[in-house]
C-alpha cells in the first residue's frame, strides 16, 4: 500500500528530535539509532496502521510552522 507517514500510527516526530524540523520522523519498525523516515514521503508500506485524525492534524501544523 502506498502511503505517507504521517498518517502513520507508528511515527513519532518526538522521537526524532532536531530531525523533525526538517520534516523527518522515527518509525517504531526501524529501530536503528540514526534511522529517520520523511514524514510527506509517498512510499511503500504493508505495516501502516492509520493514526488518529488529531495527530495526524498536529504534526502536518507542525511541520507546516518549520517552513
């Protein structure tokens, strides 16, 4: 399925730190330490779970405010 992360229950942009300014999230299923994954990225993903339409709205105002 094709998806962005965003809309992913599995991104934290807490967790990627100074990252996330520059739209990067961490993904529960990449655990690497220096593994970040763009959050607005079209890609391929067969373990998305969609996240509450809240967060979803709190990080697209985030990400928008970093331009």
């Amino acid at each position: 399925m094709t998806v962005q992360c965003i809309s992913c229950r599995h991104l934290s942009m807490q967790k990627a730190g100074p990252m996330a300014k520059h739209g990067c999230g961490k993904c529960e299923y990449l655990p690497s330490p220096g593994t970040y994954v763009s959050a607005r990225y079209w890609r391929e993903c067969d373990r998305f779970k969609p996240a509450g339409g809240a967060d979803v709205d709190k990080r697209r105002a985030y990400l928008d405010d970093q331009k």
